[in-house]
C-alpha cells in the first residue's frame, strides 16, 4: 500500500523551483560545476542524470514492499548503477566526443546524492504515479538549473550558446571572451550569483505571500 503523501502533481511542481535540487537542496554539486562550462555538455548530462532518476524512481517504487530497511541504501545504489551502466553505454556508443568531454562525470551519477535521495524520500514510500511525478519534476529542475548556469558561463566565455556564435566579435574578426568563466572559478562565481538571485526573490515572493495573507478582508457592500 502506498503512504500518504504529496500528490503527483505536488511531487512535479515542487521539484522544479520550491525544491530545485539545485538551487534550494543543493544537490548534484559536482557535475553543476564541472559540466556547465557549455549547454551541449549541460544538457547532454541533464538527460543522463533524468534517464537514470526516472527509471531508478520506477523499479524501486515498483520493489518498494520488499525492501529491508538496513539493505535500501545497498538496493538503491545498485539500481542507480545498473541504469548509469546503460547511458554511460548508450553515450559512447551514439554520442563518442560528448562521453569522451563528460568523462567520469556520467559514472559518478552512482553517487549523487539527488537521485539517492529521491529513492528515499519518494520512490521507496510512495507508488508509481507520484514516483514518476517526482522524478520528472527534480529532473527538469535539475536541467534548468545546468541550463542557467551554463547559459551564463557559455555567454560570458565564447560569446556563443549551444556552440552557435552571438554576439561580442571584434574588428578583427576575433570574439571577445572572458575565459575565467570557461575555468572552475568561473563555475563557482555562477553558482553563487545565481543562488543568491534564486534566494532573493524566493524571499521576495515568500513576504508579498505574507502581506497578502494577513490583509483583513474587505466586507461586500
């Protein structure tokens, strides 16, 4: 029987912005950083990292009723690995320059913490439905958090978006570029800026719900 909790369309919503695994769980650090310095590489490990949640969310939400409680870490990493195994394939096999620019960072999917959690939190006490939900709410907050990082990073440093050239080219014929935000210092400025926008106006929305909330009603003539 599957738990009280969130409803599906609670579990999507909530993983886009209230709970972006990013921005406000900060989870998945380590590819934010490392992958962000171009859309292709953002994107391209966006859709490992969904591919990998979705389907782990699935089959534990599936198993859920015979887990041991003191061998679901074990059972999730192992189900996380064997879906990590497929894409990590599936990339070198149909996408060879972009596995060969992400590296390891597709294998250490295993260990991010994002995915781990939502087995946790979600897929192993609720059912299918609001798994599924879940999963496609955190891995679309997940895309656009790599996606607003990596726009800025790849903006500031080619002067290009998805590889396509925009703007900032010099009379000579050569673009201006920033190469710190190319670099991992660059990664970490990003994140920073970004985190404190994301917190800014949550608290800007959060006291204009406040002051909306405590406003008396007015009585009808």
């Amino acid at each position: 029987m599957a738990t009280e909790g969130p409803t599906p369309m609670e579990r999507f919503i909530w993983g886009i912005i209230p709970e972006n695994p990013v921005y406000r769980q900060l989870l998945g650090m380590c590819p934010t950083l490392a992958v962000t310095g171009s859309m292709k590489a953002g994107m391209t490990m966006a859709a490992a990292a969904a591919f990998v949640l979705i389907c782990a969310n699935v089959l534990v939400s599936l198993i859920r009723g015979l887990l041991k409680p003191h061998l679901r870490i074990l059972v999730f990493v192992l189900t996380i690995a064997t879906f990590v195994t497929i894409a990590d394939r599936l990339l070198a096999a149909f996408m060879y320059d972009m596995s060969k620019e992400l590296g390891p960072y597709i294998p250490l999917i295993i260990v991010n913490c994002l995915i781990i959690s939502r087995c946790e939190v979600c897929s192993s006490k609720q059912g299918l439905a609001p798994s599924i939900f879940d999963a496609l709410g955190q891995s679309l907050g997940f895309a656009v958090a790599l996606a607003s990082m990596a726009t800025v990073r790849e903006l500031l440093a080619t002067g290009s978006w998805f590889g396509i050239p925009l703007f900032w080219e010099g009379t000579d014929g050569e673009a201006y570029r920033w190469v710190l935000m190319a670099l991992p210092p660059g990664a970490f400025f990003t994140l920073g800026i970004l985190l404190g926008v994301v917190n800014w106006l949550g608290e800007k929305f959060s006291r204009k719900g406040g002051q909306r909330a405590g406003q008396p009603e007015t009585a009808e003539a």
